[in-house]
C-alpha cells in the first residue's frame, strides 16, 4: 500500500473522530464523555494521533499521559479503521506511533486488554478474540504485566511497551493508580476501579 503516515491531531479532528468512528469502534460503556476528552486535551495530558494512507484515516491513537511528567502513557483508545483491518496497518501504526512518542521524549505506553475469562476457550468465542488480542500486542513489543484491573466490572491485564526506561510491574501498578485519578472523579475511582497483582 502508500505509505501510512502518523501526525498529531488538533482539537477538530479529535472532535470528528470522536463523534464518528470511535462511537462505532468501542463499546459505549468505554467511551468518556467529550467534555473530559477536551479537558484532558486542555491540561496537555492527552495526546492524539491519526494514522494516515493516501490522505485517508487508516487509524487513530488517543493517550493519557500525566501532568509534565514523560513516563509511560496510557493508550486509552486505539483502532484500525474497518476496510483497513487484517492487513498489517495495525502493527504497522503501532510501530510509528512508538517511533514518533521516541521523539516526543516519552518512555513507553501502557495498554489495557481485556482478560482471558476462561483457559479452554472456543474457537470464535469472546475468550479467544481476546486472546488474539493479547498476541497482537505481545507481536507489537508490549509484555504482559502481573498487574491486573478491574475497570467497571470488566477485567483488563495491563500491558506495558518501553520505549525509553523499562517500567518494573510495581511501577506499571502506580503509574496506572495516578491515570485512572486523574482521569476519573474520585467517587468514579472508588466505585469502577480496582488495581491487583495476579
């Protein structure tokens, strides 16, 4: 295909994709309100990217960072746009996505994956769609961590791609308690949020 290429968003495209694709690409209990995303945007805490072929939205990135602090972000929303999948674009994003955070000075990002509920799962089951999941990012650079997260009552395995500095699984835990706070009101935090170790 042409050559996919990464730059960052401004507020409008943001929007756009916000109010067009994400709604389709995520489940609604995943999606934050506008409001938030636009605030986080105005403390320059979150960060978004589009992925571009031919000019056209091949896939989109939007990460969570902490306040002047270039650790690992958090990838809190990414997809492939839906006549772009199953063709590589999605390792392929990633591995830009990871160069161009290099040159922003960041360390690494953390991803949220859903959890293999059950170990004997079936072909074509939810379980395994998670499992390949899990493999796509394993094939991208990113480990699994030992930190689970119980996030309104689905579970997640925290997965971590070092970039700059590596993150111990204690670090990952922290980096996430300080994420989630700041990105949820603390009574959002007591009641949907619950960080373990396997």
């Amino acid at each position: 295909g042409e050559r996919m290429t990464i730059r960052e968003l401004d507020l409008g495209e943001i929007i756009r994709i916000f109010e067009g694709p994400l709604q389709h690409d995520f489940d609604p209990l995943e999606i934050k309100p506008l409001s938030q995303i636009l605030y986080l945007c105005g403390k320059g805490v979150y960060p978004c990217f589009g992925f571009y072929e031919d000019g056209k939205l091949a896939a989109y990135a939007f990460l969570c960072a902490l306040p002047s602090n270039r650790g690992h972000l958090l990838l809190d929303y990414y997809a492939v746009s839906r006549n772009m999948r199953g063709q590589g674009s999605g390792s392929l994003c990633l591995s830009l996505l990871r160069e161009k955070l290099r040159e922003m000075g960041y360390h690494g990002v953390i991803a949220e994956v859903e959890r293999v509920s059950a170990p004997d799962y079936l072909p074509g089951s939810e379980d395994d769609w998670r499992a390949r999941r899990i493999r796509f990012y394993e094939r991208c650079g990113f480990r699994q961590t030992t930190v689970w997260c119980r996030l309104f009552h689905v579970d997640f395995l925290i997965m971590s791609m070092d970039i700059g500095s590596s993150l111990t699984d204690e670090q990952a835990m922290g980096r996430m308690e300080a994420l989630y706070h700041m990105m949820l009101s603390d009574e959002m935090y007591q009641n949907n949020v619950d960080l373990f170790f396997a």
